[in-house]
C-alpha cells in the first residue's frame, strides 16, 4: 500500500511579518505602534518609488498592514459629481459600484496594490524601518539621560584624546571637555570614575545625531552628589548643602546646616573618625575639603568661611558689600591662604567681598586699641562699620 504523501504545512506569511514586527519591538524596547507606522510609510515610500502612481496623488496613499491581507496600499479619492483631477478624485458612479453606502464628498479607499508588492515593499521598506529604529533608539537615549543632567554616573573611561576624555556612561558615550579635567588628575583607558553630568544636547537635525552627553570633574555640583551619595542625613534633607565653592584638585569649602537642632551638620559630614569626608575626598584625589556651619548672619558667616583661620572681628558693610575682617597677627596668612585661595574661596561660598587684615595692621590704620576677643564668641561683629572710625588701605589684591 503506497504511503501517502504528508501535505506540507500551510506558512503564512503575512503573519510571519506581524510576528517578527512583535519580536523587533520586544527586542528594541519600542513601541509596536513606533514600528508598524515605520513599516507603513516603509511601504508607501517603495510604492512611490518602485510603482506608476499617474492615476494616485502621491499624498493620498495609506497603507494597513494585517495578518489576514498582508500589505496593502489604498489611493483615498473624493466621490464627486464630474472628475477634474482623476489621482484624487472619483465620479460619483464608480463610487456607488464600489458601495451603494457612497454618497458626495465621501472619502474612498480604493486598493491600488500592485502584484508581488510585499517582495518589492520589504525591500524597500528596510532601510526606513532601520532609520526609525535607530532614531527611537536614539530618542530613548536621550530621554533617559536627559533626566541625568546634574546628577552623578559612574563611568568608564575609553580613550583620552589632548583636547577631551571619552567615557562610557552605559547605553552612550559621555564626553569630558579638557575646561572640564580636573587638574593634576591623568586619565587612562579602563579608569573608573564619577563624573558630573553637565548636559545632554542634540544638535543638527535632533532624529539624525546621537545624544551628546557632556560631563565634568570639576563641577561642584560633583562635590555635593558625592555628598550626598556618602551622608545618609543630606539623602534625607535632615542636613542641608547651602553652598559650595570650588577650586578643583585643590581645595573646597562646603556651608551645610541642619533642619534637626539635635544634629550637627559639619559632624555629620565628617562622619566617624573621619570616614564619610575621607571617601568623597579619596574620589577627588586627596582635594582638600573644608566643610563649615553656614549661617544667617553674614558675619558669622564670613568668620566660619575663614576657616582654619581665628577671627576676631568682623565688620559688615551692606552699601559696599564688604567685609572688613581682623584676624591675630599670626592668623594673617592663613586667613589669607597660600596664592589668597582661602580668603578666595571664602568670598565665593559667602557672595561678600572679602578684605582681610590683621590686628596690627588695623591698630596702626586706626590709631587706637582693639577690641579683645568675647568669650565665647570667638570673634567681635559690628553689624555696620563706620568711615570715620574705621578706613583701612584697601588694596585690588586684599578684595577677593
């Protein structure tokens, strides 16, 4: 008895491109919306390119895409009473041949598919659906790192070039400007560090360019992230980061304060033994790090800004924004720091022009005695100065 042959399994095609299509999106992370509109204008974009359209208006076409029909290209016409344009118009007779339900200015959908077409429309179409695949990609790049900007990321470190540092950054390629070196700091490929994410831009034309992530070392926006990555009551808000001013590489001053009576911000921050200030400090490669109580009064603000340095006065002048700020004679120059980078970067954390003198100096200036220090206090504020008592020599340099 002869063996009868086995009937070959019926493959439908037309569902093997909405399958894949499913799989695309799944693998991609992208909307199976996203990518059948891609596959439709795909298909118009072959037709137009590959098909005579003198009897369609090239705008005029639509196309569906089904696991029943496959693809399908349809020429939309309005149903009117004579013809004058035949690639956008039908006569209100070949309308009702279609349907009987057609009646004047309705729209037809007439299907103008061409024999063979899904060959020549998935060839075509490739290179549209690649595009958009690429620009979704690139769009879903952008949207997650564009919600980064000053935040922290860690990255890994590609290739240094003279002018730049490139950095992987996970799904892109963060590029750190040398404005943006930190200095003394050398980089090489593999390095791990953290870096600031400065911004997130797309120029040219926004679909045809990947994202460019631009970070930085140097921000002190850097500082305050390791901060808060290392000190569980700034995560909290319990300890707050005022102000920050910074001189990369070299040395930072940090005005924090607490919402809790009971915490002490600067111990906080320090941590135990020194633990928390020690990592973020180990991160910035041994920088120097003063944090300080900030203060309402700019006074008290100024004379903990100072810090190593004791202060003994501080006279505040609100018309001129100044400080004029005395210190024990053998407090002069750390009050003024090596090359004036702590006065520097004391007027940078307070916004106060910053002009420092010792006792001697203003004894001399003024002609008379000055105050002793307040127990207690640490230091003498006059709220406002005045001329007639109290004109130092003020030099461009000695103003920070």
């Amino acid at each position: 008895m002869a063996a009868k042959a086995q009937k070959k399994p019926v493959v439908n095609k037309n569902a093997e491109i909405i399958d894949a299509i499913l799989s695309l999106a799944k693998e991609k992370d992208i909307s199976q919306e996203y990518i059948m509109n891609a596959l439709e204008e795909g298909c118009k974009t072959a037709y137009r390119r590959n098909m005579r359209y003198d009897q369609v208006a090239p705008a005029n076409l639509t196309c569906t895409i089904t696991r029943e029909n496959g693809i399908q290209i349809f020429a939309r016409k309005v149903v009117v009473e004579e013809v004058e344009d035949e690639s956008q118009q039908i006569s209100y007779a070949e309308a009702r041949k279609l349907s009987s339900s057609y009646e004047m200015g309705d729209i037809v959908e007439i299907d103008v598919t061409p024999a063979g077409f899904d060959r020549v429309a998935a060839q075509s179409a490739k290179q549209v659906i690649t595009q958009r695949l690429r620009e979704a990609e690139r769009g879903k790049i952008y949207e997650e790192y564009i919600e980064k900007e000053n935040e922290i990321l860690t990255a890994i470190v590609q290739r240094v070039e003279a002018k730049a540092v490139y950095v992987e950054l996970g799904r892109t390629e963060g590029i750190m400007e040398a404005d943006q070196f930190m200095p003394g700091e050398e980089y090489h490929e593999g390095d791990h560090i953290k870096v600031y994410v400065l911004s997130v831009q797309r120029t040219g034309k926004e679909a045809a360019r990947a994202p460019q992530v631009y970070v930085s070392r140097i921000h002190p926006g850097l500082v305050k992230r390791l901060f808060e990555m290392e000190v569980p009551e700034i995560a909290t808000g319990v300890v707050q980061i005022k102000f920050i001013a910074r001189e990369a590489g070299n040395r930072t001053k940090m005005a924090v304060t607490s919402t809790d009576a009971m915490i002490d911000p600067v111990g906080a921050c320090v941590g135990p033994r020194g633990t928390r200030v020690d990592k973020v400090v180990s991160e910035l490669k041994n920088e120097k790090i003063d944090i300080i109580k900030w203060s309402t009064d700019p006074a008290e603000f100024v004379a903990n800004a100072l810090n190593p340095a004791h202060v003994v006065s501080v006279f505040i002048s609100e018309k001129e924004k100044i400080c004029r700020v005395i210190v024990p004679d053998n407090q002069l120059s750390l009050a003024i720091g090596k090359e004036g980078q702590n006065a520097r970067l004391a007027a940078k954390l307070t916004g106060w022009k910053i002009d420092i003198k010792s006792q001697t100096q203003v004894a001399e200036l003024m002609g008379q005695d000055l105050p002793e220090i307040q127990e207690g206090n640490g230091y003498v504020i006059a709220d406002e100065y005045d001329d007639d008592d109290y004109q130092p020599a003020i030099d461009d340099d000695d103003i920070i």
